[in-house]
C-alpha cells in the first residue's frame, strides 16, 4: 500500500514546547502554528483559520527551536497519529522554510 499523505501549509509559529531527545538521542520538539487564509468552497470563498500541532525531530527541531514566536513558517510534511493512544493529527516536518520577512 503506498497511499499519499503530503500536507504543505503555512502559519504563523504560535506556541512551542521543550526541546526534548528520544531513547535514541534524536532531538524533538512539538509546537503549533495558526493557519488563517481565505478558501474556495463549493463556489463560495471563506476565511478559514486552525491551530495544527507540528513535531519535528533532528536538525529540524534544534533549528525551530531558536525561531521567534510570531514567524511566519511554510512547512512541508506528512500527517500521523500522536501517539499510539492519542490518535489525533500532528503534523510531522519533512522540510520548512522561513518566510519572506521573518
């Protein structure tokens, strides 16, 4: 099975928890970004906005782990259950940049 699963958005970086390390001494840290961008939707534009929940593990997360609240972030990545007993979305990075004036 080789379904798709790619989610690109981006979001102002709003919150962010510790830099923590996994068993295996790889570097992780979970925060959020709000989303706000105004939408198609059956013929009808909208304003949508969320808050989605990221984790990033290696270099990405040591990387975030410096960048100011209030950034702009355009993230690249794929969709997984937090955790085995949790099964809500968090976004996992595969790629992220910075914004233009940030």
């Amino acid at each position: 099975m080789n379904a798709e699963n790619t989610l690109r958005i981006t979001g102002t970086l709003v919150a962010r928890e510790n830099l923590r390390w996994t068993p295996a001494r790889l570097p992780v840290l979970e925060f959020r970004i709000e989303h706000i961008s105004r939408q198609m939707e059956a013929g009808t534009e909208r304003e949508v906005s969320c808050e989605l929940t990221i984790r990033a593990l290696g270099p990405a997360a040591q990387q975030i782990e410096v960048v100011a609240l209030g950034t702009e972030l355009l993230i690249e990545g794929f969709v997984a259950a937090k955790s085995a007993k949790n099964r809500s979305p968090v976004l996992h990075i595969r790629t992220f940049e910075l914004l233009e004036g940030n």
